[in-house]
C-alpha cells in the first residue's frame, strides 16, 4: 500500500508498506492461489483498509496482477477481500498491467526509450515505449514463481527454460534500453550499488551497462539463497527468487540486444495514478513540478524563478554544454526554481543540507548524474567551495566540464538573488554579459549605488574568476 501526496504533476510518498504474501507460489502446480499466501495477503488487506479507512484519501485505487487474474480461484479471493474489507479489487488483464507499468516508467522518466520490463511474482510485461508513448505490450510467464521447478534449482536448466519462453518475444521488442520494473530487480540494482561501492543509494534511474548487468546476474545465480541472505538489499523472501528474477535479465540481454539497463521505481502504481491525473498535470515535466514545489514550500515569490532564469540566461549561453541544450535548459530553470530551498535552514548547516536535499530529493525525471549537477549548482548558490560537501558522489557522476558548468550557474544564481534581494522587480534593473573575456555587470541609471553594493561586486568577482574572465562594472 502506497499513500500518495500531490501537489499538481509533483508526487510525493508518504506511506509505503509492502507484504511479500506470495499469492502466486503455487500457481504453476495447483492453479490456485497459496494457501499461505491467502492468509497473508488477507491479513495484509484488512490492516490496510483500517489505515485507508482512517486517512480518508480522495481516491483509492485496489489493483490485482497476474496471480490473481490467473488463478481458478481469484474471483474467490476477491470476493473475500470485498467480504472483509471493504476494497474492491480491479483485477488487471495483462495488456493492461504491461500498459500501467510502462506508463509508470514514463510518468518517472518522461525521455525513457526502449523497453519497459515488469516482473512481478507469476509473470513478466514488456512494453515497448518510446516518443513519450506507451506502446506494445505482452505478457510473459517469467515470474519466479512461474519458473519455479519441482526438481529443485538448476541454473542451466532455467537458462533453457528462460530462453524458450523468451522465442515468442517479437524482434521489434529489440532496444538499446531495458527499464527494469519490480522489486527483485531493484534488488539486482541495490546489489550491484554495493558491490561497485557506487556512492549514490537510489534505484529510480540507476544505469548500468548490460556487461555489468550480466555480471551481477550471473554472480547472483551462483548464490546460495543463504549467501544472498546476507548480501545487502536483500532480504530474506528475495533471496529465495532474485537468482530466477538474475537469468531472466541475462536472457532479456541477450534476446533484446540490450546496451544497457536502467532500474525505475516507478511503475504500475504511479501508472494508475498518472492516468488519474489531469491533462494539464499530467502533461508537465516531474522534475520541473517537483523543483518548483519543493522551492514554492520555502515562501519563494513566483516570479523570482522565471526572472533568474532569464537573467543568467548570457551566462548559460558561454559555458560548455553538460547534457545537451534541452536538457541544459531544463536543469537551469529545475535549479531557479530551487533557488530559495534554504531560506529556512540553519545558516551553519545550509550548505550541507541544501546539497543533499537537492542530491536525494524524490523527484524524479532526473538521471543520477542531473542530480549530482543540481546539488552542485546549489552548493555554489549558497556559497559552498568547489569541492562540494561529497566530493566522491560528484567527481565520480560529473566530469569536469558538467561540474564548471554546474558551478558557474550556482554562482549566477546567487549573484542575481543577493543583488536584487530575491525579487524579480529589482533583479530587471540589472544585467550580465560575457563579452570579449569580460564579465560585464550593469544597473540601470538610477540604480547603481542600490544593487552594485559591495556584496554585489564580491558575487560577481566570485563568477568572475570562476568563468575565469576580467570584471567590469
């Protein structure tokens, strides 16, 4: 059970609770539903109703999958839940479950291109999408516990099998990109963190190469399950699964041709309420909405992050490119809208916390490497030295043209926001130019003595040097 909070397109969690019930253990043997995993998920149920019951949210939506869809007995089971609960189920067909999951992966990642993966307990989507669309989908039998053998585990026997069910996937399914929904991936993701001692702890967005992919999946199929129990990022009911979830992902690399995989956190859930949402919130950027809503908490005046925008629009124009022009663009105007994010924190400490309430923050829409290049930006805007509070995070995701480009726009940033104070009325009496190796800083007539204070000229002799240009002013 997931409780969403909204403000607009920007979503934040703020209950996620989660019992592996494993109503599908049994399927592939019985063609019913675990007995075990009935009680469970029941139990489970009931405690989540009394919470909905309790919090009253504005729309609840009750989703089943796979197990329950293809169970003799699933209408049973959700007669009962109904019975006991309250909570009607929606029994999701397949097409639509590979549709909600790949729309999730858009709604978090609205560029991503390539191939939507799900695995869930009994089954498998994959969903092309690409253009910001949602596009064919199938439904495969790759859950773990679909590849459940009565023999016990063989890894190359479950190759073979993973294989074969693998045929019927169409070659227009073949992607450079795999995004990779479902717990015992993001588990794969968590694993492969801690062994490369990769600095940043977030799965929504991390990338890796479909070489590493391969490695770590095949590492994890040569686990025992009490081996894996000890692995950080696993635990105990995953363990049991993570090595059929491992040779799945090593068959998707070789039948898709994959290059490399990405792990979103986002799927079928956010995709029920992506599609709940309207057509104005639905269709802005989450990165954009979820820095403007963070940046709108601390009192900042709506127009401030369109005026600095603007006003360090010269200085964005002759720095090297980090990501590309859009994506340059839309860093710039996610780190205005950020601009103000200290206002109410400590002085001593704001350096720090800004960076890393910027780095961590769960907005998505953002590779790791943005995130690094935000806190970067925000580091600069409130007066922290190049190194950066985690230099390791940032030299590690950054190279050094993408961490002079986030420090210069940090330092114009603040420039503009002490010059004017923080408003656009007076921050439109002042310009900056790049011209000819010159940092140029002029008032209008009238108002020099008020905003080329000797604050100013500090600030500008800071993005001077940084720029490593002459100033007038």
């Amino acid at each position: 059970m997931v409780l969403y909070r909204l403000e607009g397109r920007a979503v934040w969690t703020v209950f996620n609770e989660k019992v592996l019930a494993g109503l599908g253990r049994d399927l592939r043997q019985t063609g019913r539903l675990s007995p075990e995993g009935l009680e469970a998920a029941l139990t489970a149920l009931k405690r989540f109703a009394a919470v909905l019951e309790g919090v009253r949210p504005e729309r609840t939506f009750v989703a089943a999958t796979a197990a329950v869809r293809e169970a003799e007995d699933g209408q049973a089971f959700c007669d009962l839940v109904a019975a006991e609960t309250g909570l009607i189920v929606r029994v999701l067909s397949g097409e639509d479950e590979a549709r909600y999951s790949a729309q999730g992966v858009l709604a978090g990642s609205p560029d991503a291109e390539g191939v939507s993966a799900d695995m869930g307990g009994t089954s498998m989507e994959l969903t092309r999408i690409g253009d910001r669309r949602v596009e064919a989908g199938l439904t495969l039998a790759l859950g773990p516990f679909a590849l459940m053998d009565p023999k016990g585990f063989d890894a190359d026997r479950l190759r073979q099998t993973v294989a074969e069910r693998l045929k019927r996937v169409p070659d227009t399914y073949c992607a450079a990109s795999l995004h990779a929904v479902g717990g015992a991936w993001r588990s794969l993701a968590q694993l492969h963190m801690s062994l490369s001692d990769y600095p940043l702890k977030i799965v929504h967005q991390y990338a890796m190469s479909a070489a590493d992919a391969r490695d770590v999946a095949r590492f994890v199929a040569r686990q025992s399950k009490i081996s894996l129990e000890k692995m950080p990022g696993v635990s105990r009911k995953r363990a049991e699964t993570l090595p059929s979830a491992a040779i799945v992902l090593d068959g998707l690399i070789d039948r898709l041709g994959l290059k490399q995989v990405v792990f979103s956190a986002w799927g079928v859930r956010e995709g029920l309420l992506f599609e709940a949402l309207d057509e104005k919130a639905s269709a802005e950027d989450p990165l954009l909405a979820g820095s403007a809503a963070l940046g709108a908490r601390q009192g900042i005046s709506p127009t401030l992050p369109g005026a600095l925008l603007a006003w360090i629009q010269p200085i964005s124009a002759a720095l090297p490119l980090a990501f590309g022009p859009a994506r340059d663009g839309l860093l710039a105007a996610a780190a205005c809208h950020l601009s103000d994010l200290g206002a109410r924190l400590h002085p001593d400490h704001r350096v720090e916390l800004v960076f890393d309430q910027v780095l961590r923050a769960p907005v998505p829409g953002q590779t790791h490497a943005e995130r690094a290049f935000l806190a970067t930006v925000l580091n600069a805007r409130y007066g922290g030295g190049p190194a950066t509070p985690q230099p390791e995070v940032v030299n590690r995701l950054l190279d050094e043209d993408q961490r002079m480009r986030a420090r210069a726009l940090g330092l114009a940033i603040r420039l503009g926001c002490d010059l004017s104070g923080r408003s656009a009325q007076l921050l439109a009496n002042a310009s900056v130019q790049v011209k000819s190796g010159t940092l140029v800083l002029t008032a209008t007539t009238g108002y020099g003595d008020l905003l080329l204070g000797e604050q100013t000229r500090r600030r500008a002799k800071a993005l001077a040097d940084a720029l490593g240009l002459k100033l007038e002013i």
